[in-house]
C-alpha cells in the first residue's frame, strides 16, 4: 500500500470556540472538554492505523496547549487551517499532504467512532478508487480520501447542510471521478448527537 498521510481537521478546544452547539447542554466548558477528548481520540487513532504521517490542521492556529502537545509528538505535524470556507481549507490541505506523492486521507474530530480499522479500511478502498468517503448520518462526511488533487469537488456545496453528501456524489459524477464510500458513522454536533458517545468511555 502507498503511504498515506492523515491530515485532522480541528478547532483548538478553547471555551466558546470549539462544540459551540453543544454549549446547551454541556456549558462552553464542557463543550471545550468534549472538544479535547474528540481530538484526543482521533489522534491516537489516526497514529493507531500506522498508515502514515498525521498533520493536525488547526484553527485559529496552534498555539493552544492541546494543539502544541500534540505537535511535540513524534509523527504528528502540524500546520494552521489558514482562510476560507470549510471546502477551501480543505481543498488546501490536500494539495498540501498530496503535494510529495502517496495518498491523503482527511478527517474531522466529530466522529469518535472512526477509528484505526475504519482509516485502513478507507486507505485500501482508495487503492482502487480516485475517492473514498465516510458518510456522517447527518448528510455529510466523516472522512474523505483522495489520490490526487480534486479542488473542484470542495466548490459550490453547501456545508453544514444535510445536503453535504449529495452535492459531493453529484460533483463526483460531474468530474468523472470513482470513489467508495464505507458505513456511515454519527458526528458529535447537536446535543441530541450526545447518546452516540454511549460506550465510548466519555465522562463529561
């Protein structure tokens, strides 16, 4: 299998910045300690699938202590999510983890289910297949895969819609590109989201 690199999309868990529409239910202290767990545990993930390289891509920067300590550990790069919408940002760390060859997987903090065997199983499909997905039950995605650059298929969709998903399979269509999508997982957003951490060891 080529190398693949990891890139982790995240916010720097701080109080009022990160798992805002969580604040209702767990108070913006407890959406940031929900935020550190999820971060924590995509991390120790993405490091656990031994796939390759892991660069944590962080907002506003990564200066946060959470965000500096990973960056101390061997295997984990790090690099600021930098200007745009989500789908630019995106677009931006792909050319950057695809700039010196191999594959690139991409993945948020908002689904703790996604763990070691999932990004594996995600980094065979793109063997065989220009893209590869994990659909969010909400109507996004999970994780996304490349195997080269594809800018356009970040464009023109509408983020944090549960039109996510659909959008993408029809640029898919419309850029002659296959991919494969994996079993649908659930991202940590609304306060209803919170019965999916049931058995995943989160003590709030």
């Amino acid at each position: 299998m080529r190398p693949v690199t990891i890139v982790v999309l995240a916010k720097a868990p701080q109080p009022g910045y990160a798992k805002t529409r969580l604040i209702p239910a767990l108070g913006a202290e407890g959406a940031a300690r929900l935020a550190r767990w999820l971060l924590d545990r995509t991390l120790q993930a993405a490091l656990a699938s031994g796939l390759g390289p892991v660069e944590l891509c962080a907002a506003p920067d990564v200066a946060h202590p959470a965000i500096a300590a990973w960056g101390a550990r061997p295997g984990v790069i790090l690099a600021t999510q930098g200007d745009g919408d989500l789908g630019a940002r995106m677009a931006r760390a792909f050319a950057r983890a695809l700039a010196g060859g191999g594959s690139a997987l991409l993945i948020g903090t908002d689904a703790p289910r996604l763990d070691a065997d999932v990004l594996r199983a995600a980094a065979q499909a793109l063997e065989s297949h220009d893209a590869v997905f994990v659909p969010a039950h909400d109507g996004g995605y999970a994780l996304v895969g490349l195997q080269r650059p594809a800018p356009a298929l970040f464009e023109g969709i509408a983020w944090s819609t549960p039109a996510v998903m659909a959008q993408t399979r029809a640029a898919l269509r419309r850029l002659g590109l296959t991919h494969a999508e994996l079993a649908p997982l659930h991202d940590i957003d609304e306060p209803a989201d919170l019965a999916h951490l049931e058995g995943l060891g989160w003590t709030g």
